[in-house]
C-alpha cells in the first residue's frame, strides 16, 4: 500500500475529527511505514467546521466580544483564511451547548451574536463569509443576526420586533441603515439539511422540539416564520420560503439571502472542495472515514457519505470505521464502502465507551488494517 487519505468527521462527544485521524493515521503509519499516510479531518458545515478548516488551510483565530442566544455577553471567535475568506460557525454564539436544558426556548433565543461575527468580518475585509448552519438553539428566521448588520424588523406601529416569539406581529422590513453597509463580497451558508422554512418539514416542526419548543410553540413559531417570509418577500420581490434549505438553522439564511444575495450550499461537498479532496485522492490506494454513529442517516447527506461517495467514484477502496454502528448503517454501503467497523466492543456500555473512545478507535483501526496486510 502507497497512500492512505483518512478523512474522519469528529466522533460527537468523545473526539474531535482531528483527533480521530490522528488516531487511525497513527495506527496505519505502523503498520504501513513505507506509505504516505495523508490526515484530512472533515466536518459538513455544522459543528467542527472552523478547526478543520484551519487544520487544513491555514490561517487565524479571530476573537470578538458578542452574545449568546440569551443575550448575554461571551467571546466568541471564528477563521481567517489566508485566502481572505472568514469561516464562521453559528453554533460559535447561538449553539445549544450555551444553554442549560432549562433555558432552552426558541420562542426568546436570538441569532444576535452570529450577526455580530459576520459584521466583524465584513468589517474586516473578509470575503467569502462561509457561516456553517448547525446546532442552533434558535428559530428567529436570522432575524436577530439581520438586526446586528442594521435590518430592522418593525411592527404595524413602528415597534422594533426582536424575538422570534414575536414575528407574527412583523408588518415590515427597514434597511435604511443597513443599506450603508455596503458589503459587495460573497456570504455562503453550509447546510445539508433541504427543508423548506415552514410547514410539517419546517424549521420549527422539524427542528423546534430539540431546541425545546413545545407543540404549541411549534405552531406559533411556524407561523411567525410564514409572516416573515411574506413581509421578505413582498420587500426583496422574492419567494424564499419552499427554496430547499431555507429551514436549516430556523431560517437564519431568509433575510441574508433576500437581500444580500447571500447563497446556501451543500456543506460537506463545498467543504471537501476547499481542501481538494478529488487533488489528495491521486495515487491513493484507500480512504478511511468515519464518526461517532453511522446509521441510516449517514448515508442521506453526512459527512462520510460525500467522502465514500467521491472516493469510490475515482475508483479508491473506501472504508468506515465509526464509534457505533446503528440502525441501516449498512446503507452507507451502496455509496461504495467496502467495509464497515465498529470500534466500541460488543457488550461495553454506551458511557464507557465515550470514555475510552481514542483506545477503541485505535483498536478498531489496528484491526482493519492488520487484516489488509
């Protein structure tokens, strides 16, 4: 074997994905010394996204004062490229792990903060904003982020509306101030999730319940998102709210792409782009992915399912070596994947294993690949 490209996402809760590649290229090094071992960590656009990035490209740390989905002061920090371009994430200062379980609410959790991170890097000359769409704790439609670039949000007396509680009562979009921002560069949302904004396969249906809306909430923010996206749309002359991803991170992308012309993406396909995966791909004799859980749903748009896909495409050997194997896993091998591990021992319990995680993946990788020998 001449070259070896592992390509993990993070294993949630227990490793990150640098460290997962690390672990396996660590174990294909010893068994393999005569070939390259390449470590590419990967991440679709929600969590995890910004340290694979600068693992992979390059660049800095930038720390800002901003605020959390509650509105209290925090820092919070996102990329810069050497390219010019800003990664940001949104759960960086609007993410569930912000909250305690009891204040969870997405009828009084703001998107102000991730609007403060995209203002600093228009501010600062970045251009691309890449902002990936994941592990919110808000349902706002962006509308707390749009109100940091200076959209105002207004009821029928001139109120300013400013919690997704209350979008219902939005009689009308103001861009008096934000029309002197002037940002002439490009703002990319990753996501890969394809619900509409609203409706059974909306953003407060689909969605709502895990950031702690009750039914009746679900209903309410439904709603408020619909009214939203009429007042867009009779302000912008666009209907945003069927387009396909609009519902990722409770609508967060609708006013950024109404009027910023902003853009939504696949993540991980636009991520494996930017680190030129098909480019690392020549001469390689097999692909190691993997991440935490593999079940039915890594085959419908994760990480590992774009890195088993591609790979296998260019006629590269593929194989998944994850934390746990759940129900329809073996989905993920129509996509090409030759072989399909589990790294937590049968029987270890679920808090054990998230535990000793790094011991179980190094054991697990060890295996595979002494059996290729």
């Amino acid at each position: 074997m001449k070259k070896i490209v592992i390509a993990a996402d993070s294993f949630k809760g227990s490793l990150t994905a640098a460290e997962a590649c690390e672990i396996i290229a660590r174990e294909a090094r010893l068994l393999f010394p005569q070939a390259e071992v390449i470590e590419l960590p990967v991440a679709d656009g929600g969590e995890g996204l910004v340290p694979v990035v600068l693992q992979n490209l390059g660049g800095e740390l930038r720390t800002i004062r901003s605020h959390d989905p509650l509105g209290r002061p925090i820092h919070a920090a996102y990329a810069r490229l050497e390219s010019g371009a800003a990664v940001i994430e949104m759960a960086a200062a609007a993410g569930l792990p912000l909250l305690s379980k009891t204040e969870l609410d997405p009828t009084k959790t703001s998107t102000v903060g991730v609007g403060e991170l995209i203002l600093d890097a228009i501010e600062s000359g970045a251009n691309p904003i890449l902002v990936g769409l994941g592990g919110s704790a808000t349902v706002d439609g962006g509308v707390g982020a749009a109100r940091a670039l200076g959209m105002r949000f207004l009821d029928r007396w001139g109120g300013a509306v400013t919690s997704a509680g209350e979008l219902s009562s939005i009689a009308e979009v103001d861009l008096l101030e934000f029309s002197s921002l002037n940002y002439a560069g490009k703002i990319i949302f990753l996501t890969d999730v394809n619900n509409p904004l609203c409706g059974a396969n909306g953003a407060a249906a689909v969605f709502g319940p895990q950031k702690g809306a009750s039914p009746a909430q679900v209903a309410q923010l439904d709603q408020g998102l619909g009214r939203l996206a009429a007042v867009v749309a009779r302000t912008s002359g666009l209907e945003l709210k069927d387009l396909p991803g609009m519902g990722a991170a409770g609508g967060f992308a609708l006013p950024f792409v109404a009027f910023m012309g902003a853009e939504l993406r696949g993540g991980i396909d636009f991520v494996l782009d930017l680190l030129e995966f098909e480019r690392k791909l020549v001469g390689t004799d097999l692909v190691i992915t993997g991440e935490g859980r593999t079940d039915a749903q890594s085959a419908m748009g994760k990480a590992i399912s774009a890195v088993s896909r591609r790979a296998s495409a260019a006629g590269v050997c593929v194989a998944v070596i994850s934390g746990a194997l759940g129900e329809g896993a073996e989905r993920i091998l129509e996509l090409g994947v030759s072989d399909l591990v589990q790294a937590m021992p049968e029987g270890q319990a679920l808090e054990d294993a998230m535990a000793n995680a790094a011991d179980n993946l190094a054991a697990a990788a060890r295996g595979y690949l002494a059996a290729l020998m």
